[in-house]
C-alpha cells in the first residue's frame, strides 16, 4: 500500500490491556497523540475535545474511583467483588488512561460536537497505532458518575476512557464485512 496514512487507517486494532507491556510512553509521543487529536475537524471551530490524561499515581486514583463508583451504583443483587477489583484494575493495566470529555458550547447541535469528538479519538487510535502504541476507548456506564472526580464543568460529558501501551499483541487482519454492502450508488 504506497499511502501510508491509508495504511495506517487499515490496519489499526484496538489493542487491549492484557496485551500492555509496562514499558512507560515517552512524553514526546504522548504529546504527539494529543497534538494529532486537537487536529480534529470541528464545526464553527468550536473543538470541543478536553481530555484529561491519567498516569503512575493517578492511574491508580482513577482505578480507585471506577471501583468505587461500582460499588457505590450497583444493586446489592447484582455485585460483585471481583467485578469491583476489576473496574479498578483496569485502569492500572495500562500506561496511560485518557478520559475523552466532550465540551457542549451551545453554539452547535450537540451530536456535531460528540461526532468532533469522536474523530479527535479516531486521531489518538491513528496516531497511537502509526507510533507503534495499542490502546482502545472503552465506555462503561460508570463513566457517568466521574463528573465530580473529572471536576467537569456543567456543560461537559464524560464519553469514556482511551486506555493505551506499549504492546505486544499480534497484528490482524481486520474484520470487516464488504463495503459493498454498505453502499447505494445512486447516478
């Protein structure tokens, strides 16, 4: 494939954290992925991507909220302790945790400043991947609870966490139906 920006975008894989190496990311490269998703497409300019980026100690405060939070909303009926460890563990299976926050400023339709959002995090999956880091958005519910622990603004919205590594997860091929199944030609 001689473009490499396509190439890039086809074989990108969410990599999750089983497969995270504890090899810390170079602040240079963090800034990278960043600088790529503040290159984002937005509507009236108004970039509403925030991120805050969790590391070392506050990887594990992060870790400690999600269990926290779950056990603070789950019905008795339905928890679980080792589910509890597990929200929180997560967190600290990975180098870098960043919570993708999604900034309404009412100048916009809010769908059109989550859909900048969302392609500001497809630019940290592209960028990740392209520098050689695995990582993947993940969106559980408890996300709805870390306003106060994000210190959120009351216009602001927590849409999940980008967790990222180094990896060493195989490459594979993508799966992926036929885009021809996806497409009406009309003309």
């Amino acid at each position: 494939m001689p473009n490499e920006i396509l190439k890039t975008i086809r074989t990108r894989r969410s990599v999750n954290q089983n497969s995270f190496t504890n090899e810390p990311i170079s602040k240079e490269d963090l800034l990278s992925v960043l600088e790529a998703a503040n290159a984002a497409p937005t509507h009236k300019r108004t970039q509403p991507w925030r991120f805050v980026v969790f590391q070392n100690d506050g990887l594990n405060r992060l870790g400690n909220e999600l269990s926290r939070i779950y056990k603070a909303i789950t019905p008795s009926e339905k928890y679980n302790a080792i589910t509890e460890e597990n929200m929180g563990k997560k967190a600290t299976m990975s180098t870098v945790a960043i919570a993708i926050i999604v900034n309404y400023s009412g100048d916009v339709p809010e769908w059109e400043e989550l859909a900048a959002t969302a392609c500001s995090v497809q630019n940290i999956w592209l960028a990740a991947h392209a520098i050689g880091l695995g990582g993947y958005w993940a969106s559980p519910g408890l996300i709805n609870h870390l306003g106060p622990f994000l210190s959120l603004e009351d216009n602001q919205k927590c849409i999940g966490i980008f967790y990222m590594g180094h990896h060493n997860s195989e490459v594979r091929d993508p799966v992926r139906s036929p885009i021809e199944e996806k497409v009406r030609w009309e003309g």
